[in-house]
C-alpha cells in the first residue's frame, strides 16, 4: 500500500540553494533602484542649480563639492571597515543637499554683495567669513544626530550604520572644502569667467 503525502495548498517548496539567489536578484534589483534614483537626482540637481543661477560656470563650481562629499563618505566606509549597500547609497543621496546648500549660500550671498557694489574679491572674503559659524553648526547638529547610530549597539542599527558613516564623513569632508577652498575656487572661476567675456565680444 502506497504512503500517500498531504500537500498544503499554498505551500511553496524552493530547492536548496535557490532561495538565496532569489534573495540575490532582490538586493541587486533594490541596489539597481537606488543607483538609478541617485542619478536622477544628480542630474535634478544639476538643473535646478543653472536654471536658479543662470550661471553654467556658478552652477559647476558648486557641483565640485559632491565629489568631495563622495570621498568623505567612502573613507569613512573604508576607515570603518563597512561596505556598499543600499543604505550607504541612501546616505549619499542625503549629501547632496547638505553640500550644495552651503555651497548655495556661498555663491548668492557673494552675488547679492556684488549687486550691492562691493569688489568680487571683498565680497567673497566678507560671504566666506560671514558664513562660519553657521556652517559649523549645521555640519555638528546633523554629525551630533547621527552619532546615536554609531555608538549605540541596538537591534536594528547595523543596518542604518553605513549611512550614519557615509553622512558624517562627508559633511566633514564638504564643509572643510565649503570654508577653506571653495572661495577661493570661486573666485578664480568668476575672473576667469569675466576675462572670457570681453573676448567673446570682441
């Protein structure tokens, strides 16, 4: 007499080694995602900047501070020991509006001096100046926000390490560059810039 089996109706039986490749093709299909949202948003960013500014040679010099969040960020992955994920990328998409709005404040605030009849290179040094303090304390109150993440060994921040880490090195990195190289950036691009236009004139 044959043992028969009971079978459950919507039971799903998955081979050995199978479900983790689907968990595989899940993951790679959320990295996929975010990768392509961070684009986006790079590129949403880049279009705001020039259409707010009307400036392309503006626009770029404030677009130099992602890359050098980005590396603030990947040294920190690296120096703690952490690797890429989904919630790394996400943190990386949270700098890019840290970084460019210090750079913003910068730029129009230096442009708002000129129209008020002060030499560029006053009107960078009195914005560059001017903007210190506030800067550092935007960059301290979201290191100081994040900092829970990192210390505290709770159930369930391991997973939101990566973009506590990603988050502060580069706002240490970003708001260094903001303060020490960024104006001088500046203003050697808008020399240059206005030494271009009386050429194209000519």
């Amino acid at each position: 007499m044959e043992k028969k089996e009971k079978v459950i109706i919507g039971l799903c039986v998955i081979a050995a080694g199978t479900s983790g490749f689907l968990h595989f093709l899940g993951a790679n299909a959320v990295l996929t995602f975010v990768v392509t949202a961070t684009a986006l948003a790079l590129f949403a960013v880049v279009l705001l900047l020039y259409f707010a500014l009307d400036s392309f040679t503006e626009a770029a010099v404030i677009l130099v501070t992602i890359p050098v969040a980005f590396v603030g960020g990947i040294a920190g992955l690296l120096l703690a020991g952490e690797t890429w994920n989904v919630s790394s990328l996400v943190g990386l998409i949270g700098l890019f509006g840290i970084a460019v709005q210090n750079s913003l404040v910068l730029v129009t605030q230096t442009r708002g001096l000129c129209a008020e009849g002060h030499a560029l290179p006053d009107a960078v040094r009195e914005a560059s100046l001017g903007r210190v303090r506030p800067k550092l304390m935007t960059a301290a109150t979201a290191i100081l926000g994040l900092l829970p993440l990192l210390v505290l060994r709770l159930h369930g921040t391991e997973i939101e390490r990566p973009l506590a880490i990603v988050m502060i090195g580069g706002l240490m990195t970003s708001t260094l560059f903001t303060l020490l190289v960024l104006p001088a950036l500046y203003l050697m691009a808008r020399e240059a810039s206005s030494r271009r236009a009386p050429e194209g004139l000519a």
